[in-house]
C-alpha cells in the first residue's frame, strides 16, 4: 500500500505540492493526471524517494520514504521523466549496473537483464550507448530498469513518451499485466491511456487533487455521459432526421440533440442521471427511421479534463 498524507513541496517560492492526501492499494493502477506544471513529477518523485517533501509524509508498503529510505527503495521501480542517466553506459552494462545497485548477482542478474531486454525488445541495442539510441529507445530502457529487480510498487512518469504506437501497445499491455497485487502509479497526458490501463484516476492541477474516482466515474462528468449518435442513411437522411430532431427532443431523457454532418448526425443529450437509450431505440424502430448507426457514448474524459482543471490556477 502507499499511503500519502499532507504532502508538499516548494522550490522557493514555488508551491509545486500542495498538501495531498491518497491512498494506493495492492491491485491498483493509479493514472495520475493534470495538465502541465500541475505538479505530478514532483510527486512522484517524492514517492520514489528522489525529492524531500517540504511537508507530509509518503509511506510505501509500511516503510516511510523519509525514515527508511532503503527499506522504501527496494520495494520501488521509478521511471524518472526523460532519459536514463549514465547515458554514457552501454545498455547491457547499464542493465547490469542497475541489477548490482539493487542486489540483484550472478546468474540471477544475466537471468533478469535479459528478461527484461527481451520485454522491452532492446535486443538488437543492448551493444549501443544509450547517449546514441532514439528517444523510444531510451525510455524503454528506462522501463527496463524499472522492471529488473521485479517491484512490488512501480512510479511511472509517462511510461510510453516517444514510444511508437506497438511499443505504446505493448507498454500498456506489460502494465495490465503486472497488475494483481502490484501498485502501479503512472502519470499521462494521454486520456486513452486513462482508459486503457487504469482502474483509478488522479487529476492534479495547482499542486492539488482536483478529482479521484474511477475512469467510469471522471466520464460519468461529461456532458455526452450516455450520449446516444444516431447516423442517417443515405435514403432517411432528410426527412427523417428532420423528424426525428423535434421527435427526440420531446423526450423526457434528453436534454439537447445537436447536429452534425449536415444533419445526418444526431447527437442525443441525456438529462444528468437519465438514460435516453431505450426511448431513442424504440423511436427508431416505432417509426421506421433509416438510421444505418446507432451507438451511445461513455463520456469525453478530455472534456472533464478540461472542466475540472481550468479553475485552477
Ligand atoms: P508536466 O506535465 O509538464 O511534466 P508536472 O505536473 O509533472 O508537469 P512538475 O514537474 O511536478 O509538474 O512541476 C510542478 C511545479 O514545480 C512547476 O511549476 C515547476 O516549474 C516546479 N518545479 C519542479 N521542479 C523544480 C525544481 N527543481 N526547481 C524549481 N521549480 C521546480
């Protein structure tokens, strides 16, 4: 479990942390997000023991990060913004380097090193610098060290920056399926990915939470929650979707209908808290409409997104 409580940080005059409290359990994976500057580096970092908090305190499986920093460590692979250090290094003697630094010798060590250069497809660079390797590849060799001493808690800050969408693919993959009793913290700006791995979401912005719920529960704030997209073939597309406009309006459920597409889209708005689904579906069938899609909508998280983060400074 981690356990966050008051915690903060300043540079200076900077409030970059502002007194944040949460807990992370076993079996979860937090997608920590808020837009730039909100903070979500710095907190991280100060979960992985990188940065002393200004107040607070971070607490990883029982051990606090201030007063047993090693104890907190072993437990931890953090994946720092940006490229490895030690740049200069090759990536096999990088990998092995790491391995020694968290105890990990011998024939146990080649055994995870390769383990996880064969996980992150660093085969074909394990030879190179890193100072010479793409972006993509830095990072995945960033997630390799992470990765080698097999943590019970992973800090990701933005796991898949730079990476091509298979290995972006593969990433996500990899994360779902560390999850089962792994803690695993990411930080994103991308919304899909919210969705992809997550069961929790953290919106920081101004160095506070903002919003702390499911992805389900962040889309559930948008407007176009249950939002039901109706197209209009070819043949119904004028005098149906004319009718069908005024038609689905009327109904209780719905709060609003836009049109799209020069009016073979309707978009049907729900009343907060109603499902229009089932009034929308039978009209279309009452009525003979020519639809050729119909589907209904989760919610916009990049709509909430922008919401829940604009108040704040
Ligand atoms: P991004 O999405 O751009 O990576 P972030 O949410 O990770 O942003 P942080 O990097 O945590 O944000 O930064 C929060 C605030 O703290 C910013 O105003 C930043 O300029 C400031 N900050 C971070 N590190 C330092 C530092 N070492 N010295 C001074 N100010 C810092």
């Amino acid at each position: 479990m981690i356990e966050i409580s008051q915690l903060a940080k300043n540079f200076g005059e900077i409030a970059a942390v502002r007194g944040i409290d949460f807990t992370v359990r076993p079996g979860d994976v937090l997608g920590f997000l808020g837009p730039n500057g909100a903070g979500k580096s710095t907190t991280m970092k100060m979960i992985a023991g990188f940065v002393t908090p200004s107040a607070g305190s971070v607490r990883v499986c029982g051990h606090d990060v201030q007063q047993d920093p090693r104890g907190a460590q072993r437990l931890i692979g953090y994946l720092p913004e940006g490229a490895p250090a030690w740049e200069e290094m090759a990536v096999l003697g990088f990998l092995r380097f790491i391995g020694a630094v968290r105890g990990v010798h011998g024939a146990e060590c080649t055994r995870r090193v390769e383990d996880v250069i064969e996980r992150m497809g660093l085969g074909g660079v394990r030879r190179q610098r890193i100072e010479t390797l793409s972006k993509g590849y830095k990072r995945r060799v960033g997630l390799a060290q992470a990765l080698l001493h097999d943590p019970r808690v992973l800090i990701l800050d933005e796991p898949t920056d730079g990476l091509d969408p298979n290995q972006k693919h593969q990433v996500r993959e990899l994360i779902r399926g560390l999850s089962g009793d792994k803690i695993v913290v990411i930080s994103t700006h991308i919304l899909e990915e919210v969705h992809a791995v997550c069961n929790r979401a953290i919106v920081i912005a101004g160095g506070r939470i903002v919003a702390d719920g499911t992805p389900q529960e962040l889309e559930a704030r948008s407007r176009y929650h249950r939002a039901v997209h109706l197209h209009f073939s070819d043949r119904g597309a004028d005098s149906d979707a004319a009718e069908a406009r005024a038609a689905l309006a009327a109904l209780e459920a719905v709060s609003e209908v836009e049109v799209q597409a020069g009016g073979r889209r309707l978009v049907v708005v729900a009343r907060p808290g109603a499902n229009p689904l089932g009034a929308v579906a039978r009209l279309v069938h009452d009525r003979g409409w020519l639809v050729d899609e119909l589907h209904v909508e989760r919610g916009r998280l990049d709509e909430v997104f922008r919401d829940i983060t604009r108040e704040v400074a």
